[in-house]
C-alpha cells in the first residue's frame, strides 16, 4: 500500500461522488513518542475531540500542547455503501502538515512527506463495504534540514523536545485542510493541462488529457451563461473561441471545460475545469498579461486566523479577498508556502493574480542564530535538494491550470550569498523550467542582507523579488532619513536591464491603536511614513513593477523579544479589520490602477 500526490481536484459531476469527512475527529497526542508501539494504528482509547480542518495548536489552553513537537494522532470511522464496488474509491487529504502516516482497519497506507500538498491512498482493497471502516492518522510536526520549510529540534531541560523553526510564522501543525472520500469511475480523468493564447479576437484552449483508459475522449466549452462555444475530441487538441471573453486582473472570465469519457455511446466519466484565456509574459522590463503591462499591487500573506491557526477557514477566506477588493490590490504571493486549493479558485473566480511559492523557506542561518549557512550541511546538497525539486514539481502540478496563477516563486530568502547555493539553485530553476507546459516566469524573494554582486541567484530568475525593511530593522525611526539612502543604493544596485522587480516584502510592525504624533517605531503614523516613503521610491524606479505589502494581515509566530504576540506587520489586524495605513494604501492603489508605468 502507498500513499500518493493527488493533484486533479475533487469533484461531484454525474460520474463522480464526494463525500466530505470533516468535522470533528478523535484525537490524541503522542506524549511519550510511543502511539505506535502501543497499537494506536488501530484506534484510539481515551482519545478527545479535534476539528478537522485546523490546526491543533490553538484550541488547547495548555502551553505544552500548543507547542508540542512529534505526532498528533487522528481518528474516525466512515461508511462505503456496496452500490460503490465496482468503483475506484480514495481518500484524500488536502494537506496534512508537515509528515502523516496512514492505517486504514490497522492496515499500514503509506507514509506521506509534505505539509502543504493534497495526497490520497487507494481504498478498494482495503475497505469493508457497509460496515464500520476505521481511518488512523499520524501527523508529525517535526522539522529538519531535509524538510520544507526547514526547521530543527532542540531538547528542552525537562526533556520535552521542541521545534524551532527557521522562519517567521507558527509552526502550525495538523490535518488543515479537507478530508475527502472520493469516489470516481474505473475508466477516469486522470489529469489535465490546459494552455491558452489570444490571436486577435479569438481565445485558443490547447488541452491535454490523461485518462486511465482508452475510451473515446470529448471536450465541450461552455460560457459563463451555459452556452456552448467550442468542442473537440481525443486526449490532445486544441479549441478555438471566436470573440473570447479574456481572463482579466479585476475582471475574470471563465469558461467552463467539460471532459467527458465516453464509450460506445455511453458517458463513463466526466470532469470539468474552470479555463480563464489568458497570456503572461516577461518582456523587457515588464511584466505583461494578456501584452498589457500589469503592475502588482497587493501583499504577502499567510493562512493564518484566531483559533483555526494554518487550518482551510472558508469564511476567513472571503473576508480576504472582500478586503483585497477594498483595498484596490490586484495580487498576492502565497507567501511561504502553496495555499490551499480553494484560495486559488477563489482568485480565479475573483480576478486575483497570484505567485505562487513553494515552502523552500528557512535556508539561512538567521532566524534561530544557527552559526552557519544550511549550505554547509552536506544533507542540504542531496536529500533537500531532491525533495526541494519534488515540491516544486507537485506545486506546478497541482496548480498549473489556474489563470490566476501568473508566476512561480521557488524560495524565499535563501542564503544565496554562500558559494554552495549557487549549484543548488541552478538545478532548482533548470528544472523549475521544465514542468510548466505555460512556461510562466521564475522568481524567488531576495534577503536585504543580501547585496546584488553577492547574490548568486538572481541570475536563474525571470523577475527579482526584493524583500526591503529599510527603517525596520536597520535605521529605523529618527534614522529614517539614512535609511532611504541605503535603500536607494541598494535599489540601483539590483536595477538590470530586462529582470524588473517586485518588492515582495516591505513594511513595519504596527501596533493596532498605537497613535503618536509625531510617529515612534510600532504606531500607525510610523506604518505610514514608512509606506509612502517607499511608494515614492518605488515611483522613482521605472523598473519596479510591483509592491506586495508584508503583511495582508497580523500574524502568529514564535514567541520572542521580537514579536508582541505574534508579528505586527499587517495592513489589517488578525481579526481582518483595517489600520490607518490600510486606508492610504486604498486610496493610492486605486489611483495608480493595474497598469501604472505602463
Ligand atoms: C522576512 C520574511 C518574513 C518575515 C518578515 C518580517 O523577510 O520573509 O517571513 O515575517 O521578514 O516581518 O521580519
């Protein structure tokens, strides 16, 4: 039995059949390491209560449980009726953070690495049709060097162990997004890849299908009214729509691609994918989407709210994009790690554009004052390198369809100083190059500490991505003024003809109802100056073609000398309402719009 990626998502059409098996699940933490040499595969005594999705972190009230370090076990029963035998029949997980390990009636499923991507296990010979079936899950929150994001494990004196992260935001842990029966046809879609253009006023939909069998294959278009447009038959083709609606930033258009197994007349599968026509591409100093200029406004965020921790919150979802609507911001990255799959269908639908990172962050030695670079680890240079590629892969694959989905971010404020990474990362973008059937742009976010001649991989990138705190943590307050020299140097520093850039970080922490006149470091006008200042920077560079604020919104993180209950950065409180700056980055992205400088 094996566990394995599951990236074509699930849904309910004629053929196929969803059963949703969140709630709540028995739960129970493996305290003294040893669930498995106590048969908890098999099930769970004495077990409480825990929600799925969620993180497990914030329900408790006990300080060693929210920070508990090793596995969290999980368990329920579910039902598959007998009309299902003749079916192929799955269980998926939407992310289990960061390791899981699956039993299904205490048979051994596999194990799974990777905290942010959809991964399933095979059902049909395992499952006892009309009767109880018991599903146990281990989920390990422990990190090292070999995982992404990389992290370590420090023995406390009382001997518990914890981890400590290499980077910025909690280490939530737990199953965080859906769980879900999925039951499809044996003859079924397996994948699909999707690639649009534009000529003149026609939209091209070229497609490419795999199935598990040999049937017949059918493709229908239909309009956002239901009408269909465009239809073609076989696994590869290509589909004309005359007088295309395009998929715009701020003004999405989908159409709806209809795959449709048939054999001998009848439908034995069915499938379909929201398609928006678009075109990107780097050309010059621009970023150009549909041969139009764009300019990204917007922010960095995290999956990140009050009690749910890094777990799927539909509702929080939608407030967030009502306030990226509010705010006038086009875009987002999903800073630091692959986002759950509905957030992206709610970009698409929304006409979000989003790059798209992968969890490759914590490769440098700052956050826990570790002496030395992560590339002095001989473990980095094989094992992470491979797995790095895998995740990379997997993003690219999962995610590959979605016309919100403009660019790949392949890591976040690595040590790209140190002469081992550059080896490292030509092999990440060499192979980075060759997943994406769209051929959308490469990037990574460059650390400030890091200075252009130093940096070994901007040279593997499409578009440089800068992350600045210039009058944060270095000059901050009355050395402001010094700050905005640096900064200016270091900007002309990273100014290369054809590689514009996109501030993906910048701003300051910001205590909600801090008032100070005149501003202090952690007020509201501070968080203001700051951003204006940058703003008439980013006006002065005509290569700059983008600012993504840090953060969307306040955030949890470590505790630290730091951080005050987490990091503070947020244009908006964790509760989702606005600071003061929230209200001059409103007004400036609306008069600057989607194609400034264009
Ligand atoms: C960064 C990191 C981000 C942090 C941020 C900060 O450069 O990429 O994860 O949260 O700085 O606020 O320090």
């Amino acid at each position: 039995m094996k566990l394995y990626d599951s990236m074509l998502y699930p849904r309910e059409t004629s053929q196929r059949y969803v059963v949703d098996l969140c709630g709540y699940w028995n739960f129970k933490i493996d305290k003294e390491h040893n669930g498995r040499g106590d048969g908890w595969q098999n099930g769970l005594d004495e077990s409480i209560l825990m929600a799925v999705p969620s993180s497990f972190n914030d329900v408790f009230t006990e300080k060693k449980i929210r920070d508990f370090a090793g596995d969290v076990w999980y368990e329920r029963a579910f039902y598959v009726p007998e009309e299902w035998k003749e079916k192929n029949l799955e269980i998926r997980f939407g992310s289990a953070t960061h390791k899981a390990e699956v039993w299904i009636n205490g048979h051994e499923m596999g194990k799974h690495k990777g905290g942010f991507m959809p991964f399933a296990a095979k059902l049909n010979d395992i499952v006892k049709f009309g009767e109880p079936n018991i599903i146990v899950v281990a989920v390990s929150n422990l990190l090292d060097f070999t995982t992404l994001p990389l992290g370590r494990i420090e023995m406390l004196s009382d001997g518990r162990q914890i981890v400590l992260p290499h980077f910025d935001f909690f280490n939530y842990a737990g199953l965080h997004r859906a769980v879900k029966l999925v039951v499809t046809p044996i003859e079924r879609v397996e994948d699909i890849t999707v690639v649009t253009d534009i000529q003149g006023t026609d939209g091209i939909i070229e497609y490419d299908i795999e199935t598990s069998g040999e049937s017949d294959v059918h493709v229908e278009v239909y309009d956002e009214d239901g009408e269909l447009v465009g239809e073609s038959s076989g696994k590869r083709s290509e589909i004309v729509i005359e007088d295309a609606k395009l998929w715009c930033p701020g003004n999405a258009y989908l159409y709806k691609l209809k795959v449709k197994i048939v054999n001998v007349c009848e439908v034995v599968d069915e499938y379909y994918l929201n398609v928006g026509i678009r075109t990107v591409e780097v050309k010059g100093n621009r970023f150009l989407i549909n041969n139009e200029p764009f300019y990204f406004k917007g922010f960095g965020k995290h999956e990140d709210c009050e009690y749910h921790g890094r777990g799927f919150n539909p509702v929080v979802a939608l407030r967030d994009f009502e306030l990226l609507d509010w705010i006038n911001a086009n875009s987002v990255r999903t800073s630091h790690y692959p986002y759950a799959e509905e957030f992206y269908q709610l970009a698409d639908r929304k006409g979000i554009v989003i790059i798209d990172e992968v969890a490759a962050v914590g490769f440098q030695a700052v956050m826990n004052a570790v002496d030395k670079s992560v590339f002095e680890e001989e473990i980095v240079h094989s094992e992470t390198l491979e797995y790095h590629k895998l995740e990379v892969e997997r993003l690219i694959k999962r995610d590959k369809n979605h016309p919100s989905v403009v660019m790949w971010c392949l890591t976040n404020e690595p040590d790209s100083k140190n002469p081992h990474s550059e080896k490292y990362f030509e092999e990440i973008y060499a192979h980075g190059r060759t997943l994406d059937a769209q051929n959308r742009p490469l990037t990574y976010a460059n650390f400030m500490y890091i200075k252009f001649e130093e940096c070994k991989l901007h040279q593997f990138v499409d578009v440089i991505g800068l992350n600045r705190y210039w009058g944060w943590y270095e000059k901050p307050g009355e050395q402001f003024v010094d700050a905005m020299e640096s900064f200016k140097n270091d900007l002309e520093e990273f100014s290369t003809p054809g590689k514009p850039i996109i501030f993906f970080e910048y701003g300051a922490d910001t205590m909600s109802g801090v008032h100070k006149l005149p501003s202090v470091t952690f007020s509201e006008e501070y968080q203001v100056e700051f951003l204006d200042a940058y703003h008439k920077m980013f006006d002065d560079f005509d290569n700059v073609i983008g600012e993504q604020v840090w953060n969307f919104a306040d955030f949890q993180t470590t505790e630290g000398p730091l951080r005050v209950d987490g990091n503070k950065k947020g244009i908006f409180t964790r509760t989702r309402q606005p600071k003061q700056a929230a209200f001059t980055l409103r007004n400036r992205w609306k008069k600057i719009g989607d194609n400034h400088k264009s």
